[in-house]
C-alpha cells in the first residue's frame, strides 16, 4: 500500500546511462550516453557538450533509425575545448554508422532537413579541420579569438588561405588576369621595345590583408607573375601594359610573411622555386586535395 501522506506521484520513462570511450586524435575520450525508453522505442541522447549534442532513435521493429544533431559552437568556452568536442562526436558518428549501418533518415538540426551518412561526417570532419587551422592562427597572431566570436554565416575560406601560408605553401590566385599595367619606370623605351610580345615572367613583393572574426591579419607576399606577354609601352606613364600568353591564362601565385623582411628574402630565391609557384594550386584546390587526403 502506498504511503497516504504522499501527494503526488510522476511516471517517467527509464533512464539507463552508458559510459563508453572513444579514440579520438587527442587520446581517449570517455562520454556517457542516456538511453531514454519511449513507447515504440528508444532514443539515444549523447550530450557531448553544450556546443554539440547528438541523438539517436530507434524505431519498433528497430528497422528504422533516425539521427539527428544540433550544434552552437558558440556555447564552447575555448576553441581547444570545441576541437576536442567536434572530434568527440567524429568519432562517435564513424563508430555509431559502422555499427548500426547507413540510416534512413539522418536529419539535421531542426530535423527537416536530410542528409546522407557521408553528409554528416563530412561536416565535423570538416569543421575539425577548420577549427585546428583556426586555433593555429589564433596563436600564431596572439588574436585571443572566442567561439562566442563565431558566426555561421562567417566565410572562413580566409582562415585556410592564412594557415596555408604560414606554412610555406605558394597559392595561385583564383582570378586570371584579361590586362595588366607594371611600372617600368627607368627602363628605356627601346629595351621594352624588345620585350613586345614575348613572354615575360614578373616578380615583386607586396601584401595582403584578411578578417579572420573580426581580426585584421596582415601578411607580406612573394609573388610571381605568370603567363604574360609585352602588348605595349606607355611612354607618357612609364608602364607597359601586360596581356595573357596565347591560350594560356595569366595568374599570380604567392606566398606569404609575417614579416616584410621575409618576404623580400623569397623574392630573391624565387626564381629556384618556380616549378612550385607555377604549379601552385588555388585556396578551393588545397582544400580540395586536404578533403581527399583526409578521407
């Protein structure tokens, strides 16, 4: 019989932690799912954290398996903190898809959006890779930059160009150029004269500036001009205008220093590097290649 002084009695569905551990790329991670009994079966809540939080349903008969994410990067409190957590549930997913199979239904968010298993991996493996080149720029620059500094809409394309950089890889530029005017101030007329039409090679130093969240970072670059052919001297401007090489498109490829000094330094060695500059890839390609790499 039950105890006549009780008020008020609340029925709630089971609940059944399970702790287990996960290999991640900053050791061994230990996180607790919550199992949680519904009516037609039960769902799986994995709470990696505030930032990032998964969810796993299964379906009487247990043919049909929906899972769903939600993620605000701007509830971590440091970007160590969210690389850690974005790895957490990486591994988590990869260890859940290999066991369970693909799923049916992988929803995203507000569960009104569907996306495959690869989908899905490939945004935290993604983001992953972003917040390890953004923690990497953040020190290097002493930027003290905050998750709560993030913004979804953010293009952080500036953010892989900047750490691509600093590691000494040369970049083509995505623009091509259709014309192009270079000072030749000094030069006389009849040494251009020589030059119309032939392929000509620039090199010069100069700099670029990024917004890496609301943070100027500014680097000083090397850069060699490909592809260009004399179309005429500008006597009265003391500048020759530059047009592309038949067929063949006129670009720039750079590489980039914290200081101006550095890049003075390549300049004068850049000539014993041009199979690297020509052959640079543009920021898309590096990306790219690093997603294929990463598969």
């Amino acid at each position: 019989m039950l105890d006549s002084n009780i008020a008020k009695i609340i029925f709630s569905p089971h609940r059944e932690p399970i702790p287990i551990k996960l290999n991640t790329e900053f050791g061994e991670k230990e996180i607790c799912l919550n199992k949680l009994q519904i009516i037609n079966g039960f769902i799986i809540n994995v709470p990696v954290n505030n930032a990032i939080i998964l969810k796993l349903k299964f379906i009487s008969p247990f043919d049909k398996v929906i899972f769903s994410y939600t993620t605000d990067f701007k509830k971590a409190n440091t970007i160590e903190e969210l690389m850690e957590s974005t790895a957490i549930a990486f591994e988590f997913c990869k260890y859940i898809f290999k066991n369970v199979g693909e799923l049916k239904n992988t929803k995203i968010d507000d569960n009104t959006q569907i996306v495959n298993v690869n989908g899905v991996l490939d945004y935290f493996r993604n983001s992953l890779r972003v917040l390890k080149h953004l923690d990497f720029i953040n020190k290097t620059f002493d930027l003290n930059i905050l998750p709560s500094q993030f913004d979804e809409r953010e293009n952080y394309e500036d953010v892989e160009e900047v750490f691509y950089l600093l590691q000494s890889t040369p970049i083509r530029s995505k623009k091509s150029f259709d014309s192009l005017r270079s000072d030749v101030s000094g030069i006389s007329k009849k040494n251009v004269d020589n030059l119309l039409g032939k392929n000509l090679m620039l090199t010069f130093t100069g700099s670029i500036s990024y917004n890496i969240l609301g943070n100027n970072v500014t680097l000083y670059t090397a850069n060699c001009l490909f592809n260009a052919k004399v179309a005429r001297f500008e006597d009265h401007e003391g500048s020759i205008i530059l047009n592309p090489m038949e067929d063949k498109s006129m670009y720039i490829a750079y590489t980039a220093y914290q200081v101006n000094e550095e890049a003075e330094k390549e300049l004068q060695k850049i000539e014993e590097k041009l199979n690297e500059y020509y052959n640079a890839l543009t920021i898309d390609q590096l990306i790219k290649k690093r997603y294929e790499e990463e598969k």
